[in-house]
C-alpha cells in the first residue's frame, strides 16, 4: 500500500470522492441562488381590493399619527402649560397637526376661521353644519349642536354626539339624555329649554368610539365660540373627557368633581356623564350634589318641598 494513497485508499477512490465534492457544491449553489429568488409571503390587500365602506371605516378609526395623546401627566400642573398640553399643536394653516391625515382632504374654511367670523349662534350653528374639517363629516348624518336657551346661566358640556343624536341633530335625545332630562325637570325643577346642552365635538364618532385628539383640537373653536355667545354663568362638563377637555388637564373625573373651578374667568362644576350614572346607580347622589353646586355658583335655587 502506497503512502501516496492515504489511508482511504487508490486513486480510484479520490477521484469518485472529488465528483462528490463537486456535486455537493453545485447543489448548494443552486439552493442559494433559489432562497435569493424566493418570493416571500402573499402580499396584504391591496387598498383597491378593500370597499369604500371599509375604507372610510379604516381610515377614521385610525389613530391621528399627527398628534401624539398627550404623555398621563399629574392632574396639577401650571394652567397654562396644562391648557397648552391638552390643546393640538398646530400647523402654519392654522388645522392642528394630524387632522387630516389618513387620506382625508378637508374643505372649506377651518372652524377657527368659521367661528371667529360667526356674529351669533345661527351664524355659528350654520358654519357647524356646513364643517368639512374632519373625516366625520363623511360618516355623520346630522351635526349636533346644541339644545336650550340658557336663562338660567347653565350650560352642560358632553362629549360627542351617540346615535340618536346624530339621528335627531339634538344633543343627549338617547337613553342618556333622558336621564339628564330628569335631572333638568324632576331634581333642578327647571325646562329643558331653562338651559343649554352642547357637546365637544359636533359630529358622532363611529361606533361611539371616543373623540381622537385631532378632531377635539379643530372642534374647539367651535365650543369656545359657542361658550362666549351663551355666556353661562357656570359650565356643567359631563363625564371625565368633557371636564378634561374644558380644564386642559388629564386626571379622573372624581378628582376633578365636588368643586368649583375657574376657566377664563368662567365657573366650571364638572359632574358624571349620564351615560356613567345609568351603569352606576350608587354616584347618583353624588352627581346631584355637584348639580346643587352648579345651582348655586349659579344663582338657581333648588326646587322647594312638593306642595300638597
Ligand atoms: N353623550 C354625549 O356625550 N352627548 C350626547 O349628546 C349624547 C350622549
């Protein structure tokens, strides 16, 4: 046996072994070149194949990238910076950052510019009903803007129109608003008409999912507008989004309610929102003390005993 053949053998055998080797790197070469081809997984949908309705669907319940949710922060901080927390940044058009993201185009003036030029509450109530500032006036079928004529210097404050509302153009006309009625009529002893019921946003947000920050930051002008011309005396926010909203801070409602606070020189009692109290029966009474605050700061006093 020759030392030249090695330990495995004759040159036969280092020859078939050489083939082998050969083989086994073309085969390996060939797989790679295949991986590299490889198409990867189906691609999604794409947008032509999804329905309009699902489209306007997608695109509303997006989240606005354009504006970041305000970072939890304590309740208590300096006013102004917590006004200004609260409030969209804007754009140099004057439409707060990310309001019409998602493919949206809005039309028309934006409601800062709408409600700085409404002399009174018709002018004010038509520019509302006219808003293509946002992608709900695609999926609304009535604005809502506001119920009442406030001779006694109260004004409740929601968050935004549900179904019925949207429906009758009325704000709280639902199951809610039927118990905010009675609060009106059984506890206040006042009309419904005695005071005035508006909302934060003017246009239902599908499936009543909660208002996003972007449409809160253009639908402002249109409150803030609404509240000079009404001029209450004291501001009843309805539920933690409205009594953050109108303060410009972010803390739970029962840290906000039993007391007065001031806004722009405005009194403002939040309370619970209807809808809270219909789930919650037990804080009842303690929506009905904050409602006898508000008649107080307000000058209203509360009905006497039933005559006989
Ligand atoms: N909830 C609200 O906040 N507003 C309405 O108008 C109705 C229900």
């Amino acid at each position: 046996m020759s030392q030249e053949e090695g330990p495995e053998g004759g040159s036969g055998e280092v020859a078939s072994l050489a083939l082998a080797l050969a083989h086994t790197i073309r085969r390996r070469l060939a797989l790679g070149a295949r991986r590299t081809a490889d198409p990867g997984p189906p691609p999604v949908r794409s947008r032509p194949d999804l329905d309009a309705r699902e489209r306007l669907e997608r695109r509303v319940a997006a989240p606005d990238r354009g504006v970041a949710e305000s970072p939890k922060r304590p309740a208590y901080q300096a006013e102004s910076s917590r006004r200004e927390a609260a409030r969209p940044a804007s754009t140099p058009s004057g439409r707060p950052q990310g309001a019409a993201s998602n493919g949206f185009t809005p039309e028309g003036p934006t409601p800062a510019e709408a409600a700085a030029a409404a002399a009174d509450l018709g002018a004010l109530e038509a520019s509302v009903a006219a808003c293509k500032a946002c992608a709900l006036c695609e999926s609304r079928h009535r604005t809502v803007f506001m119920d009442g004529k406030g001779t006694s210097g109260i004004m409740f404050v929601g968050e935004a129109p549900g179904a019925d509302e949207d429906r009758e153009g009325v704000p709280f006309v639902g199951r809610a608003g039927a118990l905010l009625t009675d609060i009106i009529t059984k506890g206040m002893g006042l009309a419904r008409a005695d005071v005035t019921i508006a909302n934060v946003l003017k246009c239902r947000p599908p499936g009543n999912r909660d208002p996003l920050p972007g449409e809160k930051g253009l639908c402002t002008a249109f409150l803030d507008r609404q509240i000079e011309l009404v001029n209450p005396k004291v501001i009843v926010p309805l539920g933690r989004h409205a009594a953050c909203h109108l303060l410009g801070v972010d803390a739970p409602l029962g840290r906000l309610r039993a007391r007065v606070h001031e806004r722009e020189g405005r009194k403002i009692v939040p309370t619970y929102h209807p809808a809270y109290l219909l789930r919650s029966p037990h804080d009842k009474k303690k929506a009905w003390e904050d409602i006898k605050l508000a008649m107080a700061e307000a000058g209203v006093s509360p009905p006497g005993p039933p005559q006989r």
